[in-house]
C-alpha cells in the first residue's frame, strides 16, 4: 500500500469493499472472489498470481522494488566512483597553484 501511496478507503473504493474487509486483506486473508482479485491486482499493477503466490509479480510499466533496490545501489556506487574522479581531477587542477602558493609562504606545510 505504501509503495502505491493508497488507503486503505481507496483500495476499498477501487475494489467496492468495505474498509474492514481491506484491513484483513492486509493482514494475509485472501479475497475468495476472483473478481476482488482481479480489481486488486489492477489497482497494484500486478497480476493475480502474484497477490496470491507471490510470484511472477512482473508490475505492468513500474519495476519490483528488488529491481529499485539494485539500479539504486548502482548508481551510488556509480557517484562515488565520479566523486572520487572529480576530487582527484580538482587536486590535479589545483595542484600548480598550491605550489606556488607555497613557494610564497601562503601555505602552511
């Protein structure tokens, strides 16, 4: 519920439940009317074996929250690859002008 951002009064409006009924959905009861099924299963994007198995949860348009989780951990990684570039790439940038600075005597060793 909270990865679609819904209530529990919305997915009962969606599936023309009462709200009680969706609190014992969430808590593991299994609707008993296909129709129920095939209305949650619209309004989570997943198909019906899914909300029932727990497999094949292959969501229509949006990935699985194992595909977010990976492509997230990529991408930090990928930044902290950059940053360390970035940071050596600035050090290399500066390096000229510190040691003139230092020449000077504007920077302290």
């Amino acid at each position: 519920m909270s990865y679609h951002d819904l209530t529990l009064r919305e997915i009962a409006t969606a599936t023309h439940s009462a709200v009680s009924t969706v609190g014992t959905w969430r808590n593991g009861r299994v609707p008993s009317s296909r129709q129920t099924l095939e209305q949650l299963a619209e309004v989570f994007r997943v198909n019906v074996e899914y909300l029932i198995e727990g497999r094949d949860g292959r969501r229509a348009g949006r990935p699985t929250l194992e595909e977010v989780n990976d492509a997230a951990g990529r991408i930090l990684e990928d930044l902290d690859i950059l940053l360390s570039a970035l940071e050596s790439h600035r050090r290399k940038a500066l390096a000229p002008a510190v040691k003139e600075r230092k020449k000077r005597g504007q920077v302290r060793p």
